[in-house]
C-alpha cells in the first residue's frame, strides 16, 4: 500500500531494494466472527474492521513502552499487512483469549490483534480460515454523511469481504497517519465516525487525484500489485471541491 512510513532505524541495503523488505515482515491479524446463522452485513463488517485499526492504533498499549509498542514499530518499519481471518463458535472463544481488542457494530464483531511475525502465527489464530468471508448487504447502504470521514472503495474491483476489510483498514491507517495530534484526538474521542462506501465510476477518478491518501495494494492475493483499492476522505484532509 501507498504512505508506507520510512524505516525508524537505518540498516544496511542492497543496491536498488527497498528497506521495508530488509525488516523482519510483521502482520497485522484481524479475525471477524461469522456464525454460520448470523453473518454480519458486509459493510458493517468493513466500518467495525477499519474501527478496530484505528482503536489499535490510537490504544497506550501501542505507544512509548506500551506492551505493544515494539511490534506495531516492527510492523510500520516493514510492509504494512493485514490479514483477515474468519471465526465462529468455540473458535471465537479462543481467538477473543488472546490478547487483543474487540470492536463491535450493528452486527459485526471484529477483533485486532497486535502485530505478529509473519510467520510466527498463533496456533489458535493460525488454524482460521482465510476464504470463506463472503458477506452481503441485506440492503443497500445508505448515503454516506459527508460530514464524517468515508473511505471509499474503486468501483473496478471485486474483492472478498476479508479482502476489502484489509483494504478499509489501510484506509483508515493512512488517514490516521495523515491527521495532525489534535485531529487524531477529535476522532478518537468522537468514537471514530466513519463510512466505508464503494465510488461511482465518475467519482473515482477525481478522489484519486485530489490529493487524498490513497491505499496502493503490494498484491500478494485476490488483485493486482499496484492496484489503487482505497481513497481515505477525511474532512480534514479533504482539499476544496471534493
């Protein structure tokens, strides 16, 4: 993705590499709860995933010599992933056991975990499956309210449901990283409002060249590396006319 943060520490780098691929790989684990006669609505599932991103985030546990601070710095040094996985039942149970945060919406449950190793997964999170999070609307979204921040999705791409709560959890990243102190604080202290809502196909063009964070996908599932998945309209980052 797009706005990746410059590595906190210099390293020694090959010729022509990127220093994100020098790190050690972190990943940013999510897991959404899907029973089998209750799924949530999608676009409640994608707002309650870039929620729980921001509420990370924005947690003390994240920060300074907070438990989790060495981790997510680890994670922001390197390439900035997310993985979605689904639960339900007695897997849910496990899942919320382990030390994360779990967000709540209309009618989905996600919950964020501190960033892991890429390959140092939790046996109880690693045995998740990753397909299978394919969720519906029971009725279309209502109209976003241009007053709270909207990460809008490209209208030219089919992702799964875990594919784009990746992906609006980028968005909502970015437009965190983009935000001064006091207007991070305003956000968090107003819950974090926000929408998350698929572009017309005459809009889009203009969100991605406005100026706005822009969530740029590395590929590594479901589309294209490159592939612009997410423009972060916050109003305070909003330039006049959009």
């Amino acid at each position: 993705m797009s706005h990746d943060p410059a590595p906190s520490s210099a390293r020694p780098l090959r010729a022509g590499s990127d220093p994100r691929d020098e790190a050690p790989q972190y990943v940013l684990p999510l897991v959404v709860r899907i029973e089998r006669g209750a799924p949530p609505a999608r676009t409640d599932a994608l707002e309650t995933a870039a929620r729980a991103v921001l509420v990370l985030l924005a947690d003390e546990r994240a920060h300074g010599d907070g438990e989790w601070a060495e981790a997510v710095r680890n994670w922001e040094d390197a390439r900035i992933r997310k993985v979605v996985r689904r639960a339900r039942g007695a897997e849910w149970r496990r899942a919320e056991a382990l030390p994360g945060i779990t967000l709540t919406g209309k009618s989905a449950e996600v919950r964020v975990f501190p960033p892991i190793p890429l390959d140092g997964w939790p046996k109880d999170l690693a045995k998740l499956q990753v397909s299978g999070t394919e969720l519906d609307d029971p009725e279309p979204p209502a109209a976003a309210d241009p007053a709270q921040p909207v990460l809008w999705l490209n209208p030219d791409l089919e992702m799964s449901a875990g594919k784009a709560m990746a992906q609006a959890g980028h968005g909502a990243q970015l437009a965190w990283w983009a935000l001064s102190d006091t207007e991070r604080t305003t956000w968090r202290e107003a819950g974090f409002p926000l929408a998350v809502r698929t572009a017309t196909p005459t809009a889009w063009p203009r969100l991605t060249t406005a100026g706005l964070p822009l969530v740029r996908d590395a590929g590594y599932t479901e589309i294209a590396p490159g592939s612009c998945t997410v423009a972060a309209d916050h109003p305070a980052l909003r330039p006049a006319g959009v």
